[in-house]
C-alpha cells in the first residue's frame, strides 16, 4: 500500500481538488516532513490513481487562468481508499507514524465499531511495548554507568513515547465515544 495514494484518495474523499492543492494542503499538515511525502510523488499518485480509474479528472476554467485538471474521487477508488485507510490504521510497528497519517483521513473513511476495534489493537500493542521496556531495560545502577550517555537517552526517549503514545490514543478513543464525534464516522463499512 502506498503512502501517497492514501494521501491524495483522502484529499479528495473530502472534496475535489486540482494536484497543485492537493500538494499545498500536504504541506500545510506538515504530511511532506513527517510522513515523507514529496510532490513527485503525489502527480505520481494521481497518474496511476487515474489508469486504475480510482480518480478521474476534468478540466476546469477560472476566470483568465490557464484550465487546472481537477479531480474526483470514483466509487471503486472510495472502495480503495477505504482498505488503504484500513492497512495503515493497522500498521504493525510500535510507535508507527503511519498509523498518525491514516487518522488525519479517517473522517468519512471508517465505521466508528471499526476503528474502536483498530484502536484497541493499538493500545494494546503499546501496552506490550511499555511492559516489555520495563522488563528489559530495567537496569541496575552499576551496569546502567557503563552503558554510553547517547544509548541511556535514547532508551529513556522509547519510554516516554510510548508512554505519550498510550495516553493519546486512550484520549482519542475517549473523543470517539463521545456522541457529538458521531458525524465523522461511516454508517457501517460498505
């Protein structure tokens, strides 16, 4: 699954958009720094997005400008957007930025049963990771002091961000309860 596909089918499942405003509204989220994603590669998404016929485009006139191609999302490419939004709030790894992106394109995107469950699945999964930092990198005094200052940091840092990442995702899971958040979430996964 693609990191840039899932930004440009989540762009557009809120509204249609010409490339060029789909690449300023990923740097406005900071998507371009910390997920990595690069203007080549979204005009590469919404090339290959369009052959599959996930997205099609239509060209547009405003006022004296040259026309701009905007474009939509289809059906089969909401389909799409769907599991791709799926595989990333799946992610695998522990402190997964990738997991982060899928949130910011989940409205309209995922059942609310849905993504409680996926949600679970991450608390837990940092649950373990904070279980077995304790486990393992609970050091004695003396061994700890031979251990180099840059690694000591950087075994604290891994606490405290699973630590922070614990209290986020439980803090948004309180925000998915609530019933005024309702509005954001699919009917039932279609």
């Amino acid at each position: 699954m693609n990191k840039s596909d899932l930004v440009v089918l989540g762009f557009l499942n809120w509204k249609p958009m010409y490339g060029y405003e789909i690449i300023q509204f990923t740097k406005m989220k900071g998507l371009d720094v910390w997920a990595g994603i690069k203007m080549p590669s979204i005009y590469k998404a919404l090339q290959r997005l369009e052959t599959n016929k996930y997205i099609f485009g239509k060209q547009v006139m405003e006022g004296n400008n040259p026309p701009r191609k905007v474009f939509t999302i289809s059906k089969i490419g909401t389909k799409h957007f769907r599991k791709i939004l799926i595989h990333f709030l799946e992610s695998k790894g522990e402190q997964n930025a990738d997991f982060w992106m899928a949130i910011s394109f989940m409205g309209n995107g995922i059942s609310k049963e849905l993504f409680l469950n996926l949600l679970d699945k991450q608390i837990d999964k940092t649950l373990i990771h904070i279980k077995h930092h304790k486990e393992h990198c609970n050091i004695p005094e003396d061994v700890l002091k031979n251990i180099p200052f840059y690694i000591q940091i950087l075994m604290e840092m891994g606490e405290e961000m699973a630590k922070t990442q614990k209290r986020n995702l439980i803090k948004l899971k309180n925000a998915v309860l609530k019933p005024e958040n309702e509005f954001v979430f699919l009917d039932s996964e279609t």
